[in-house]
C-alpha cells in the first residue's frame, strides 16, 4: 500500500486516493507479474491491509498530455479476505 494521497478538485470537492500493488496469487505461475491499482474514494476499503489477499476488478484508461500518453489502472471492484493465520 502506498501513502494516501488527498486533495480538493476544481470544484472544491475533497477526493482520497489509494495506490496498492497487488500480485498474481496462482501457485500453477513461476513468475507472478505485479500491477499497481489505483482506489478512489468510496472504493478504498476500510479493512485493507498489506499483505491481504483481495479479489480486484479493474479498468485501464488512456489519456494524453503534452503530447505523452498515461495508463491509468483503477479499481472498479475490490473484496478483502481474511488474511491467512501464519
């Protein structure tokens, strides 16, 4: 998990974002690949901790400025589970 972030948008509203780095859970993949999503507002679970398994649904988006273009990865549905006794 990465630090929260916050701000206010144009109009003056208050938004939260949420960065996590989430990792493939499947033991049939050597080399799982990791990917960092993006939670915005309502969207960030109040139960989410580092290392917690979670299932995520997310969307790409693309967008250019000054001539570059971005991804931009965001969680459109995220479920906690209990993370595993050690």
């Amino acid at each position: 998990m990465l630090p929260l972030q916050t701000g206010l948008s144009k109009t003056g509203t208050e938004w939260r974002r949420q960065s996590i780095v989430v990792m493939e859970d499947d033991p049939s993949i050597a080399f799982p690949e990791e990917m960092v999503l993006d939670l915005f507002n309502d969207r960030i679970p109040d139960n989410l901790t580092p290392g917690q398994h979670v299932d995520v649904h997310f969307g790409i988006r693309a967008r250019e400025y000054n001539g570059r273009w971005y991804n931009e990865v965001s969680v459109l549905k995220i479920q906690t589970h209990p993370s595993p006794s050690l």
